[in-house]
C-alpha cells in the first residue's frame, strides 16, 4: 500500500487531485477532520487541552473560539497547542492507516499533509503540492464559497505562499490549464506511483 501527502495553497485544486485518488481505490484521511472529530470525541485530548488551556473551558465547556483568541495572540502557546493536537492527530492517522492496510486499499492519501509538521510527511511514500496561478485561485475560492474577489483575495493573502508547499514536497502538480487536463496529470502521475515498486 502507497501512502501518499497531498497538500496546497486553498483554491489551488487539491479536492480535484484527491477526487482522482478516491477514484484509483485511495483512502482519504482529512487531518482537518481528524482534528475536528477529536474534539468532539477525545476526552484524553480534552483533559489535556483543558489543563495547558483553562481559559477555553471557562463556561464548563470547550470553547473553540476561545482557544483561537488565547493561541493566536502568543506564538508560544500555539507551539503548545500544536504539539498537543498534533500527538492526538497523529495516532488516529496511524490507526486509520492500519485499518486501510488491512482492508487492502490500494493507498492512503493524508490531506493537509505540510501543515501537520510533526512528521507525518515522513510516512509518505510521496508528498505533492497542488499550485495554480493566483488568478484560478482566487476564481475558485469564490465559486467555491460565495465571497467577493477582496476577500478571497485577502484569505489567500494571508496564508502560506505556493512556493512553501513546493518545497515542502517531493513533487509539484501545476493547475494551469483547464480542469480537465489537471485531471488527467493527476491520474498519470497517480496511477504511475501506484504501479511502481515500493
């Protein structure tokens, strides 16, 4: 089984690359979904956010929101919670993978692969990043979403430019042409990792 890191710029085309894998028999593991389900799921996850974060649990209760504010405001305590969420989101990543070995899935695809930075990029057999030209970006971002060309532009702006992700990864899929054709340099590429030798 190939374990394969896919990870991009948003609006870059990353969803079309993991619906041609989904289609090759890939099991898709959304880190972001991971981590979501955790809090909504991991009591040990949340007694140890609870006793790093007291201020998110004020009301007796998480509170997400509050946890923004507290970790954005101090790089430190984002470190912390980074190493905490990621240790949780790591384990449920390897079981997944387990469980996707043993039903012979062909593959497993981590999504958000680079902006889980605690090693699971090492896992991999390849990591890619999607990119495309800022335009396409921003053009799907807000078909995507409903939102006007300032503030697509202004989300994209604020994360990490396409040239982190490119070297972050083994290999490079360019979205610059019409869907299509993205398709079928993905199903090539895809197809041609799954077929090689481990």
């Amino acid at each position: 089984m190939k374990i394969i890191g896919l990870t991009g710029p948003t609006g870059a085309g990353k969803t079309t690359a993991l619906g041609v894998l989904k289609q090759l028999g890939a099991v898709i593991i959304d880190c972001d979904e991971v981590y979501h389900d955790l809090l909504e799921n991991s009591d040990e996850m949340l007694a140890e956010l609870r006793s790093e974060f007291p201020e998110a649990f004020e009301t007796g209760s998480f509170d997400r929101k509050k946890l923004g504010a507290v970790v954005f405001a101090s790089p430190e305590r984002l470190e912390m919670l980074n190493a905490i969420t990621h240790k949780y989101v790591d384990r449920e990543v390897a079981r997944i993978i387990d469980d996707a070995r043993a039903s012979g899935a062909p593959a497993v695809a981590i999504d958000a692969i680079a902006l889980i930075e605690s090693g699971l990029g090492e896992k991999c057999d390849a990591t890619y990043a999607v990119v495309a030209p800022l335009r396409r970006r921003v053009k799907r971002l807000m078909a995507r979403e409903g939102i006007s060309e300032e503030y697509a532009r202004s989300r994209i702006s604020a994360q990490k430019n396409a040239r982190w992700f490119i070297d972050h990864t083994d290999i490079t899929l360019r979205n610059d042409a019409d869907e299509e054709t993205f398709r079928s340099l993905c199903r090539n590429e895809f197809e041609a990792l799954l077929s090689a030798e481990r």
